[in-house]
C-alpha cells in the first residue's frame, strides 16, 4: 500500500537529502491486512528506489518503507510530486492528454515534445 507525504521543501532538496530526509515517522494505525487486521506501531523496513521523469528531475528517487511488526505486510510514503503507479509527473501527463487531444501531427510528434 502506498501513502502520500508533503514535501515541503520541494523536489530538489528531497533528491540531494536522499535516504536522509526526514521522512514521516512510523504510522501507528490498522495493518491494511485482512488477515491482520490489527492496531499497531508499523517499523521502518528501508527503502526501495523508483524512477521520476519531469521538467526539473529525470532519476531515480528513494521511497520510504515501513513494515508491520505481527504479519510483515508493507506500506510505502511516496511524496506528493509522485503518483502512485506513474514514472511521469502529472503535468507532464496532463500535457500529454491535452496535446493528444489538440494535436496537428502524430501521437508521437506529442510524446516527443
């Protein structure tokens, strides 16, 4: 499962803190679980490393991990500038869908711009 932190000192000072930011602390909440289901104090489990694509930043990012103590389960805090499940920032994608919708040439005459 996948949650959305802010980030307030923006994109830049995230990527050159790294795995020092200073991320959320551990959530105490019910374990998304179904089987677990119970309240608990989740543990950082480390990271993981994802790619971002945008006008300021082409990389790759790290991406916080907790775990559930009693089942192992894992939650993710993913900051705002990301969507979950997109490499693209979403300006870029809206731009995409507005270009695919009034474009003069070729679907990828839109993606190349």
């Amino acid at each position: 499962m996948q949650y959305i932190f802010n980030v307030h000192e923006g994109i830049h000072e995230y990527i050159k803190l790294g795995r020092n930011y200073p991320f959320p602390p551990p959530p105490t909440k019910r374990c998304h679980n179904p089987k677990c289901n119970k309240l608990v104090s989740f543990r950082k489990h480390g990271f993981y490393e994802r790619y971002y694509y945008s006008k300021e930043y082409k990389g790759k990012i790290v991406i916080r991990r907790y775990i559930c103590p009693l089942c192992g389960c894992t939650i993710s805090y993913i900051p705002n500038f990301c969507l979950p499940g997109f490499i693209n920032a979403i300006n870029h994608i809206f731009e995409y869908i507005y270009n695919l919708f009034y474009r003069k040439g070729s679907i990828n005459s839109v993606i190349n711009n």
